[in-house]
C-alpha cells in the first residue's frame, strides 16, 4: 500500500488541497509536502492527526475493503464513505435531518 498515494486520494476525494489538510489536521503544510518531495512516509503520530482530519480510524485508512472490515452491508459501508466526506458542520446538519424523519 502506497500511503502517500492513500492520503492524496482521501484529499482529492474531498476537493482539499495539501494547504486546507494541513489546517485541518494540524500539521505544518511544509511537512506535508516534504513528505512527497522525499518520498517520505509520515510518522504514526502524523498519521493519526491526518486520520483525524478525514474522521477515519487508523484501521479504516489502512483498510483495503471498508465492507469486509467493518462488516457493514455495500449501502451502509457508501454511506459512511460519504459521510467522511462531510464537514462536521454538514455531518450535524445530517444528524439532524435524520432524527427529524
């Protein structure tokens, strides 16, 4: 698995660029472009933060298959796809919406 390429497709996913997951992970950009100028692969401690930031869990990141991880049905497993996706704003607006159904 190519961590890097991992952490670009969960940005680009996202319509971030490296500045915007640097915010929201709190991390200095410069360490995130390091990364990929020396082909370097972050620290665990780097990488929780960058998790952090996506709201995936170390294992949900290194996971090849979300389904067969978690056991979830395909449509439950989209669903928590998307939702990692979501602002936290726009996850509590969905929360919402939801419990009002």
């Amino acid at each position: 698995m190519d961590v890097l390429e991992k952490i670009r497709k969960f940005r680009i996913e996202r319509n971030w660029t490296e500045y915007q997951l640097a915010e929201k992970s709190e991390l200095p950009q410069s360490t995130i472009s390091s990364w990929y100028r020396k082909n370097q692969v972050p620290t665990i401690p780097s990488l929780e933060k960058i998790c952090t930031a996506f709201n995936l869990t170390l294992s949900q990141f290194f996971s090849e298959d979300l389904v067969e991880l978690t056991q979830l049905t395909k449509p439950q497993a989209e669903l928590i796809h998307e939702w990692n996706r979501l602002s936290k704003s726009q996850q509590k607006a969905l929360l919402q919406l939801m419990r009002s159904m």
